[in-house]
C-alpha cells in the first residue's frame, strides 16, 4: 500500500487535495504561493486501488467495526477516505477538532481507522488526541469560526493538557470516534509520512440528504 501511494504520488495521480486547499493556519495561501501545490491527500483511495478498498473492507478491520458499530457497517466514500501524505517539504499543522463538526449525519457516531504505512511520531507530525474528549458536550464557544477547538479557551486549555500523542509504528491501527478531538504537527523529518484513513458508520445512520456526507455511496462492509 505504501509502495502504491508514493507511486500515485510520484506521478500525481488525481484526485489530489494540496496543501493550498486545506485551509490551514500557516497553509499557503493559493496553488501558486510557495509549497502550494505540494500534495496533502491522495483522495478517493478506495476507488483509487482495490488494494486499498481490500484492505478497508477486509475480514480483520469490519470485525473490529462490528464491535463498536454493530452488525451492518458501511464504508462512506465522502469522508477521509484518503491517503495522506505529510511532505516534508512543506506541511502545515492541523488544529484541534472534531470531525464530526464537518459530517452531517442522523447520529454523530462514526469511527475513523487509520492505518500507518510507515512510523509516526511526534518528529514528523503524528497525531495528538484527548482521550475521552468524544464523551464531552462542547458549547458554541469553544470553537472558532472554522470549526477548530480554540486553545486560548479556559475550558479548553484543560482538556487540551490530557493530550496524548497516537505513536505508530509501520502497520499499526487507530480507531477513533468523529467525536474525539485530535490534531497533528507538521513533518519535519525528510520523509514523507504516509497513512491511509477510512471512516465508517452504522448501516442505519444515514448521512443527511443534500450534504457532502450524502455527495457519494457508502460502501456496505460484508
Ligand atoms: O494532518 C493530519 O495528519 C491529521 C488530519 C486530520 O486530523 C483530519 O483530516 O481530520
């Protein structure tokens, strides 16, 4: 799976998210400001390969979906769903959120799998999270107006103090609730650090009709 990423990425296999588009604090401010048009995310990896959707709806992850989801799980294919691609060449850093501020769906319960196809660590911008933090009801100000938790925030300077960093190693596996706040540093080793992430819900939990969440079919886990 790594090999294949670093070959899309080497030959820019579309679709592509860069830097320029995520919007960032710190990311370039438009495609042709510098560090712009490196790539952050091969997007739409399991349509990309049926090596990455064989291995998002393998026997080995849907058991453990079936444990925290239920007996009917499905893959979405408008969220994550990607391989990401923190370039050492230019990375900005993820602030603090929740995914599920960005996902419309009847109940925010999803979980994200992410897969290290290679170390992470706090050197070349692994994850941070806080557990427990997807217990936690969130008033309006706690968050800017991009969605992301503001850690100047009283409330949220003492919760951001039980963050913990997701240390990986090569084939290493994380799930995390869409309500979990999580962020991640820049890379600032001289490799590119690459993961791929899939996000899943319960069968009966229907994205909201007209939102991206619904933009794309899910995809059922046997
Ligand atoms: O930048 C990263 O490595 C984390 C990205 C992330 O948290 C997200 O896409 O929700």
């Amino acid at each position: 799976m790594k090999a294949l990423a670093r070959k899309h990425l080497d030959q820019g296999v579309q679709p592509l998210e860069y830097e320029a588009q995520v919007k960032y604090p710190g990311s370039p401010a438009s495609l042709d400001a510098p560090g712009g048009k490196t790539v952050r995310r091969l997007l739409q990896a399991s349509a990309r390969d049926p090596l990455f959707r064989d291995w998002a709806t393998s026997p080995a992850i849907a058991a453990r979906l079936h444990q925290l989801l239920g007996e009917q799980v499905e893959l979405s294919q408008a969220h994550h769903n990607c391989i990401m691609t923190k370039n050492p060449a230019f990375s900005s850093a993820t602030g603090w959120h929740q995914d599920i501020r960005y996902w419309l769906f009847e109940r925010p319960d999803l979980v994200s799998v992410w897969l290290a196809l290679g170390p992470e660590h706090e050197e070349n911008g692994c994850l941070w999270l806080v557990p427990g933090s997807h217990r936690i009801a969130f008033g309006p100000k706690q968050y800017d107006e991009a969605l992301f938790v503001r850690p100047d925030q009283e409330e949220n300077t003492k919760l951001l103090a039980k963050k913990l960093p997701a240390e990986l190693d090569e084939g290493d596996v994380l799930f995390f609730h869409c309500r979990t706040l999580h962020s991640a540093g820049k890379n600032l080793t001289g490799q590119t650090k690459f993961a791929a992430v899939f996000t899943y819900h319960a069968a009966d939990n229907r994205p909201l009709p007209g939102t991206r969440s619904a933009s794309l079919p899910d995809i059922p886990i046997p």
